[in-house]
C-alpha cells in the first residue's frame, strides 16, 4: 500500500470514529497502527483522534 492509500485510509478510520463518539458517545474502530483503543477529544469545532497506546497514531481536524 502507498502512503497516499494508507493516508485515505488513516482519515476515513478517523472520520468513523469521530461520527461513531458524537452519534453514541462509544467508538468501536481500532486504531490502524496497533489495534489498540481510540480516544477522541474535540475542541470546538475542531477534533483530534488517537490511539490510548501512544503508538504514534494521530489525526486531527481543524475546524473554521
């Protein structure tokens, strides 16, 4: 998989657990590096996810 591939992929794991914690407060996706939990932390109209293991796993979304 190219980086371009593996980016679209970070992003829509992302947006999925981001839709997942505002619509039922739980997200269910893995984090794409390790597996492990993914936390959500939203400021504003802006939001960051990342995987609780701290394996690098990060993205985040600014909002206007």
């Amino acid at each position: 998989m190219d980086s371009k591939e593996m980016l679209e992929r970070e992003r829509k794991i992302a947006f999925k657990a981001a839709e997942e914690y505002e619509m039922e407060g739980v997200i269910r996706e893995c984090c794409p590096y390790c597996n492990g939990k993914l936390r959500y932390e939203g400021f504003g109209n802006s939001f960051c996810i990342s995987c609780e293991n701290q394996c690098g796993y990060e993205y985040g979304i600014r909002g206007i």
